[in-house]
C-alpha cells in the first residue's frame, strides 16, 4: 500500500490537523478528520481508514487508551503525535501497539515519509519468493499470514517486518541499533527501546511447547503450564470492574536516566481528589502479565478497596536499579512520590510492591520512605544471600544486593513500622531467603503476613495470590491502619 491510502488524523489543535491533511493529500492520501477522541472512536467503528496519526493528548477518549481500543481490535497501523517528546509517552504507546511515533513539534514532511514507510511496512509484499519458515512456523510476506503449528499468529504490522526480517536472516545475530535501521528505516530517530517493546511483544506470542496447549504469558514470553486438578484462576478476572484510565509522567531524580511512570486511575477520579497510592515496579509488565489494574478496578467495583490510583513504574534498567541501588531508592522514595503528589491528590500511606528483584525494592522503598510508605508486597523477592543463594553469586549485583540484605536482617528496632505482605512459591530457590526476611521483619516489629503457593517464580503465581496477599496489606494500611511508629 505504498500509493494511495485513507488517513485518520486525530488532533484536537485545527492548526495541526489543517498542516498534516495538506501534506498527506498532497501525497495523494485521502484524509478524514477528527478532533476528540470519542468523535475518533465512533468515525472508526463505522469507516476503514488505512492508518491512523493519533495525537497522545485529546479531549474525551485520550490518545493512549484509544490506541488500546484499536490494537485489541485490528493492526490498523498507528503513528503517535506526542507534544511532550517525553520517554513515558513513547513507552507506553510502543507498549499498547503504535506503529511508530513523532514528537511535537515535527517536519510535516518526516510525518510523511513516516506515513508511507508504515503503510509500506503494512502492506502485502510483492516479492515472488515470499515463504520462510523455521520450525513449526511458516510466514508468507505477500498475504503477511504468520502460522505457526497451523494456527494463525495475530500480529501487529511492524511485529510481522521484525519477524519476518529475523527469520530471512537465520543464523545472525543484530544488534538494537542494526535492526533500528533495517526494520524501521531510522538510524537514530528512535531510541533502541523501540525494539525492545517489539522484541517482547513478539516473543510473547509464540508458544513453546505444541503438545501442551496451556500456556501462560511470562515475561520471557508464553510458557507451557500444568494446571493441577482444583484449580481456578481469581474471581476478579471475569468480575465487573470500574473503567480506568492511564496517563504517563516521568521522574527525575538522582538516576541517569529519568524514571517512566503510568498512572491508572479509575475514571470518576478527579485528580485533584485525594486517592490512595499504589506503586508498582515492573509496573507495564504486572498489568500485562499479572493484570493489576484489572484487579484494582475489579475490588474498587466490589467495595472491597477505596477509589485509589496505581502507579506503573518502567523498568528502564532493572537489574541495575533494582539491586539496591542507592540514587533509584531515593529518586523513588523522595522525587518521585513527591512528583506524583504533586500531580494527583494522595490520601493515607503510600503502598510499594514488586516482584523478584522488583519485590526487593519495593521493600527496600518502603523502609526508606516510611512513613510516607505504609505498606509493601514483595512476591518472590530476591533477598539474596551468600549462605543460600550461592548459584546466584555470578549474577553482576549480587554483593550489593547481599549487603542490603544482611542490613535489613540485622534491623532490631527501626523508626516506623509497615505492613508487610510476602509471598513465594514453595519450590523456588528464593524460598529459604523470603522466609528468612519474613522471620527477621517480624522481629523488627514489622506487621508480616508469609504465604507460600504451589507455584514457581512467574507472573501468574503472583497474579494468583493478590487477593487476599494484597487485599490484606492495601486494606490494613489504607481502611484499618494501625500505628506507624
């Protein structure tokens, strides 16, 4: 479709959409117009544009949360108009499935050179030998099927060039920056995260074992999964829940790099009325692999929790900040509660979780800043030490991480007390360490709740066990809190 095609522009600025719709139609493209995201929304259940450029920031129906409702419905190609040029913004919308992105102010020109490399990308190749395959999967770049095992992949257009790009060059290996410029066209007009996001996403769509066909999405993508006789995945999943929002910041602080934050709030929430917080690392990866704003909007609906917002941290570069490192605790601990108060209305304790190395930190968050943070969830926390986790001695932070650790042990009568909610599956190596935190937490006068499932390390054993594990910290702190000191 490198020729003539329809183009849904959505941007509430007339100056904007007047100066892309002449560019575009001086292209030859046929252009629609839409200036709102809900008016966006109902042009597209009843036209069939052959892409959309979607400003992030509109009026009703925002940019990002649109771009949701398309990417769950079709690969109609989408290229994002960020006036920020902030890195939360291009995140989030590479996480939801944009094609591509231009940040504000742009070159009416590059917008349209990236209008017809998408739609070329999208479109059926026409190259005679069109067939590869490896495995058990067969890709046919004229009709651009992906099948794998005789089911059809669904995937999004760009997913289909990285796909089919790796496999016409079997045995390679690229770097970000090589495959920035041979899949998307650029040499530096995006950042390598870029590929990142592709690379997981398309990896999460591939099943590993065909003789079992239950899998779980991890975040090394699906993983076959014995589901043992009983069991029933979480009431919430399928519950009535409260309609949310999400809307990206980011903070700066003694880090590097700043941290990429997604608020979720539900959408009756004003942000100026004061809320309970939730802060959760790996945050993009815990809604899209353990459903947490599912679950937040679900027990709001049920009355079980308080209206409350949820704050998904990115992890830009998790093994080093999630290793105890110093600046990311501060910058988490003081900048950015402080930036997020600063944006959205904050009503008692803050609440930290994460898992594995993340679930470390959210404790290693919530001792720093208590009393500001009332509660924790570490699921599976890597509370490394030398006596039991010599297997992981190799792993670059360990010492630092073992230091904190034994730190933490060590703790006798600190200043403020949380609640504390643990959990670890009975058969992960990290079980001897987390009992041996949950011991000494309690001893230091912590308020402690330990449960072991019968599960290993992955997202669906911690999805699994938010209600009650999380239910009982974020209620103990946010409806029946008792004394911090």
């Amino acid at each position: 479709m490198g020729g003539m095609a329809t183009v849904l522009v959505v941007d509430d600025e007339p100056i904007v959409r007047e100066v892309v719709v002449r560019y575009l139609e001086r292209e030859g493209h046929t252009t629609l117009e839409a200036d709102h995201g809900d008016r966006a929304r109902a042009m597209l259940e009843r036209e069939t544009p052959d892409l959309v450029v979607l400003d992030v920031m509109l009026p009703g129906t925002d940019g990002l949360e649109l771009c949701r409702w398309i990417r769950a419905r079709s690969e109609l190609p989408v290229i994002l108009l960020t006036a920020r040029g902030e890195e939360a913004d291009r995140i989030v919308g590479l996480d939801l499935g944009a094609d591509d992105y231009v940040t504000k102010p742009f070159s009416p020109r590059e917008l349209a050179a990236r209008v017809r490399t998408v739609l070329r990308r999208s479109a059926p190749a026409e190259d005679a030998r069109a067939r590869l395959a490896f495995g058990d999967i067969e890709i046919d770049t004229r009709t651009r099927d992906v099948v794998k095992d005789g089911t059809e992949l669904r995937l999004t257009a760009k997913e289909f060039d990285l796909l089919a790009f790796l496999a016409g060059n079997p045995r390679r290996v690229f770097g970000r920056d090589q495959l920035m410029s041979r899949v998307w066209g650029y040499e530096a007009a995006l950042d390598t995260g870029t590929v990142t996001v592709h690379v997981r996403r398309l990896r999460e769509k591939i099943e590993l074992d065909p003789a079992n066909p239950a899998t779980v999405p991890t975040a090394f993508g699906d993983r076959s999964v014995l589901e043992l006789p009983g069991y029933a995945a979480p009431w919430w999943l399928t519950a009535p829940s409260v309609p949310g929002r999400l809307e990206p910041m980011a903070v700066a602080g003694e880090t590097a790099d700043d941290v990429p934050v997604t608020i979720w709030s539900p959408e009756s929430l004003d942000p100026a009325t004061p809320a309970p917080l939730l802060f959760v690392h790996d945050g993009p990866e815990y809604d899209l692999l353990a459903a947490i704003t599912t679950y937040s909007g679900a027990l709001v609906a049920a009355g079980t929790l308080p209206p409350h917002r949820v704050a998904l941290a990115h992890p830009v570069l998790r093994d080093a900040w999630y290793s105890g490192s110093p600046r990311y605790l501060r910058t988490v601990a003081e900048a950015g509660l402080v930036r997020i108060g600063d944006h959205y209305a904050t009503s008692g304790p803050v609440v930290v979780m994460g898992a594995s190395l993340g679930g470390l930190t959210a404790l290693l968050v919530g001792l720093l800043a208590a009393p500001r943070v009332g509660g924790v969830l570490a699921q599976s926390g890597s509370f490394f030490q030398v006596r039991h986790d010599g297997s992981e001695s190799t792993f670059p932070y360990f010492d630092r991480i073992s230091r904190a650790v034994q730190q933490v042990l060590d703790t006798r009568d600190p200043q403020h007390h949380l609640v504390v909610g643990m959990t670890c599956g009975a058969l992960e190596e990290n079980a001897a360490n987390n009992r041996d935190m949950a011991s000494a937490l309690r001893r230091a006068g912590h308020e402690v709740s330990y449960r072991e499932v019968a599960d290993l390390h992955n997202y669906t054993a911690w999805r699994d066990s938010l209600d009650p594990a999380l239910t009982e910290v974020l209620r103990t702190t946010w409806i029946h809190p008792g004394p911090q000191g």
